[in-house]
C-alpha cells in the first residue's frame, strides 16, 4: 500500500438533537472533537415518516390510485 494517502481516522463525540451523546471514529474534524446533529433520525421526517399529508390537486393523487389500483394484488 502507499503511505501517507490514508485519511486520518481519529475519535470524535457526536451529540444527537434529543442531548444523547456517542463516541464514533471519523475523518471529520480533530481528534476530541463535538459534532452537534441539527437533524439526526429521531427527529428528521425521512427516519421517522412525519405528518405529512398527500395535497390532490386536481385529483392527480386519486388517477394514479385509480390506474395502479390492482398492480400489487395477488
């Protein structure tokens, strides 16, 4: 292998949104540093699906349920 083309892997905290800490080794930053989360999983909508709703603007939502109705039914 080559030296020197390696990236540094050192030790660093990571604090979640919720104030749970871990420690984790990384390239980021120095060693001993503190990664605050701003989004992490227990918070973000992509991890814990969210509120959101479904808008059917001009019944775009109901023609594609309609036209695909049946495509998973056995």
């Amino acid at each position: 292998m080559k030296s020197d083309i390696h990236p540094d892997y050192h030790i660093v905290k990571v604090v979640m949104t919720d104030g749970t800490e871990y420690t984790t080794r990384t390239t980021w930053g120095k060693e001993g540093d503190v990664l605050q989360l701003d989004i992490d999983p227990t918070s973000h909508p992509a991890w814990t699906g969210g509120s959101q709703q479904l808008l059917d603007r001009a019944g775009r939502v109901s023609k594609f349920q309609k036209k695909f109705a049946g495509f998973l039914k056995a």
